[in-house]
C-alpha cells in the first residue's frame, strides 16, 4: 500500500470533517441565535446542508478501498491469483506474475477501466528498455545465476548513460516485450509518459521499480530456457 497515497487519504478526511463540522456550527448558530429573518434561516439551513455533506464524505473516505485493494478485488474476480505484483502507479500499467499457471499479466488503464493482457511464460522471447526512444537495456545483455537475476541490471542502466552527454529530463521510458504471438507480438510497459526531471525523486523511483520489472522479465526468460 502506498504510504504517500494513505496520507494522503487521511488529510482529504481531516480536512472534509473540519470544514463540514465548522459548516455545520455555523449554519446551527444561524438558525437558532440569528435574527429570525427569512434570509437568515435560508443561509442557515444551506450552511447546515453543506457541512452535513462533507462530514458524510469524510466518513466515505474513510470507508472507500485503497486502489491495492481494489485491484485485489477485480483480480480475483478475473480468477487471476498473484504469486508477485508490480505496481508503478495509479492509472499505471500493473505486471502481475502467477507463477503457478506460468503466466504473466498487464493490466492496464484504457477509458478508466483495468484490462488485462495475458500471456504464458514461453511466449516472451526477449525484452528491452527504451527511454525517450533509445534502446538503453536488451534482455541478453543480462547477467543471471541461479534463482533469477543478482547482477548487470543497475550496471546496464548506469552503463547505458556513461559514455553520453547527461540530459535533464526523461520524456518517455517503456519496456517493450517481444512475443511468439501472431496477434499481439509486441506490447509495452509504460514507465514514464511525462517530462520527468532524472535527478528527482519520482524518477529515482520509477528507476527502482524499473530493475524490479527487468528482474522479473529476466526470471521469466530463464525459466523458458529450462524447459
């Protein structure tokens, strides 16, 4: 669960039943200590209104599922069951392992609803990472041992810029997965979609989840290789 999401959640709350609780008081004061006009008593009873609502969705907030478990939800109910997950984000892309069915899922974010993209182990043939459409790590170029990848990805992400003139801003970053599928033989994880500037903490982020994703993508590869 993202920490910086629940906080999040919880100032929204606060917030909500501050106002709603002061919106409330003033509209009581009004109707009950005002002037008695008819004025008076109609901005009242709006302000009393007012405040009832917000305290009511300080309290849907407070109720309302976090977008892990939401997902959780509609996993189970698309009888997807997650050995590991990686979350970049909300109305991001999801990659999501079942480890028991040899499966690997996307899920995606088209028109506000989550579609999954489904595929078996042995259909990923190899993997790259391209940032602001420059090919910066290939699947092959990772070094691997026993239980899955120990070395060579951050080196080939640091390796990839070494030698270049270093840029202030990311554009785009996406892994591009090649498949042995006649239908969908390429498909994509967008990473970054926006200016991001590679010095901040966003990017350093995305950057972490991005060895994560291409560690995954790897063990996937060689679990095919051992067949």
């Amino acid at each position: 669960m993202s920490i910086d999401y629940e906080k999040r959640k919880k100032t929204n709350r606060i917030i909500l039943m501050i106002f709603g609780i002061f919106m409330l008081m003033v509209g009581v004061l009004l109707i009950f200590f005002g002037d008695g006009e008819t004025g008076t008593f109609i901005y009242g009873s709006i302000f009393s209104i007012i405040g009832i609502a917000l305290i009511n969705a300080s309290v849907k907030e407070k109720n309302s599922k976090t977008p892990e478990e939401i997902l959780n939800d509609d996993l189970e109910k698309n009888n997807i069951k997650a050995t590991k997950m990686i979350n970049l984000g909300l109305l991001k892309n999801t990659l999501i392992i079942d480890d028991e069915k040899d499966m690997f899922i996307i899920a995606i974010i088209e028109k506000g609803k989550r579609k999954y993209k489904k595929f078996k182990y042995n259909q990923l043939i190899d993997f790259e990472l391209i940032e602001d459409e420059e090919i910066k790590v290939k699947s092959n170029a990772l070094k691997t041992v026993a239980g899955g990848v120990t070395f060579g990805i951050v080196g080939a992400l640091v390796g990839a810029t070494s030698n270049k003139k270093k840029k202030e801003y990311c554009n785009n970053m996406e892994i591009r997965i090649n498949l042995d599928d006649l239908n969908n033989s390429i498909t994509k994880i967008n990473i970054i979609n926006k200016k991001t500037k590679v010095n901040s903490i966003k990017y350093k982020e995305l950057q972490e989840k991005t060895e994560e994703l291409l560690g995954v993508l790897k063990y996937i590869e060689n679990n095919n290789n051992k067949k």
